[in-house]
C-alpha cells in the first residue's frame, strides 16, 4: 500500500529543533564573550607594557629618576605622571587631546583598558601609578622625583597596576590616577575583581607584566606597592 512521505516535521521535532538551536546559541555566545574577555586582557597588559617602557625611556632621560606622581603650583596642578609619559608613546606635547563634544579631554588608546567603558570612565587613564614608587611632591619639595636606586625589588614593584573601580563614573578619591594609602584598608574598592576572569594586569620596575589573581593581589599589598609605604 503506498504511503505519501511525510514533508513536514512533528510538533515535537520542531520544539527539539528550537530547543538545540536555543542551546548551541547560548554556548556559542559564552564561547565569544571569553574570546573577547581574553582579547581584552591581552590588550591591557600589552598596554600596561608600554606604558612600564615609556617609564624607563623617562628615567633614561631623566638621570634614573621616575616621574612625579603630580605636580601643582599655588594649588593648581600642572601635570602628571600620565602626560609626562605621552611623549615617549608617540604624543607630540605632554597636553591631552580636547573632544569639544564630550567636553572632557582624553589621552592615547595605550591609557585605557579595553574592557572597560571608556564613557563611564575617568577620561584621562584607566591605570593607577604606585605612590611607593611615583612620589607626591610637597610645598619646599615641588619637582622632588624618586631614583630606581630606591627600588630594591623592581621584580615585584609595580609600577603601574590596573584598582580602579570599573563600574563607577566617579572613582574614590586619590584612586582615579594612583595606587592609594587607602587601598590596605579598602581593597574591595580598589582592586578589580570582575575584570579579566578576576585577574589584575599589572607592570613591575624591571619591565614584565603578570595578570595576577585579584585574591592573591589582596594578600600581597605590601609585596606588590612596596611595604614602607603603607607604615
């Protein structure tokens, strides 16, 4: 007896269809967000990188002395760390870039972390300089800058690290541009943990760049920014 084949699929066939397709969608978009997440951190710490070797192209030309962490004259700042450090990334003047849109100025693509939202953001980097390292000038010592001599484990100093607070438009204070004294007291503030799986970039004062478990980071402060500091 002849039976017509059968053109079109059961009711069950096209739910077990959309629920396959549903699943195969979902893994395929997890699969991408960790591409994407590890394209960032590779990003980051490749710019965490050049900034740790524009640091020791300004150190050569500045008899093995760091940049200040910022400088101010009668109260008004005239610079810091990360625009001293503009002219040995390619930048033609220490002055950053003027978007008349946003009204806010903004620095090199090397200052910013990708994973983070460069809008909700403090404009000027991502990255926080060690106060252990970059120092703080006072009143009687204004362009006071600190040697590499004074850095007695540049494998495990940081230079630069990334703490600040991803999600917030406004830092904490003294955290938008600097490894703050706070930090021992308020790491949760100020050192990323849903950033890059939970790892922190970081660039040490011999040069190398490690992703550090954000954990680990927490238990090592004094190892990492440098011990006397923080007494």
């Amino acid at each position: 007896m002849y039976r017509p084949r059968r053109s079109a699929f059961s009711l069950v066939e096209l739910l077990v269809s959309i629920t396959v397709i549903a699943l195969l969608s979902v893994l395929s978009f997890a699969a991408f967000g960790k591409i994407t997440e590890a394209r960032n951190n590779s990003k980051c710490a490749a710019n965490l990188r050049q900034l740790g070797a524009a640091t020791l192209l300004f150190t050569t030309d500045h008899n093995n002395r760091y940049p200040v962490l910022s400088h101010s004259e009668n109260g008004t700042y005239q610079s810091f760390w990360y625009r001293e450090l503009r002219v040995y990334l390619g930048a033609k003047s220490t002055t950053l870039d003027y978007n008349p849109t946003t009204g806010k100025q903004y620095n090199l693509p090397v200052f910013y972390c990708p994973s983070i939202d460069k809008d909700k953001a403090y404009p000027h980097t991502h990255y926080g300089a060690n106060r252990y390292v970059f120092i703080a000038p006072d009143e009687e010592n204004p362009m006071i800058m600190n040697s590499v001599h004074n850095i007695p484990e540049p494998s495990h100093t940081a230079l630069f690290s990334e703490v600040l607070n991803p999600t917030s438009s406004t830092y904490p204070q003294a955290g938008w541009q600097a490894v703050p004294y706070r930090i021992k007291a308020a790491k949760d503030d100020y050192i990323p943990v849903d950033r890059h799986n939970g790892h922190v970039n970081m660039v040490f004062a011999d040069g190398h760049t490690e992703s550090l478990e954000a954990a680990e980071l927490k238990e090592k402060i004094d190892y990492y920014f440098g011990e006397d500091y923080f007494e």
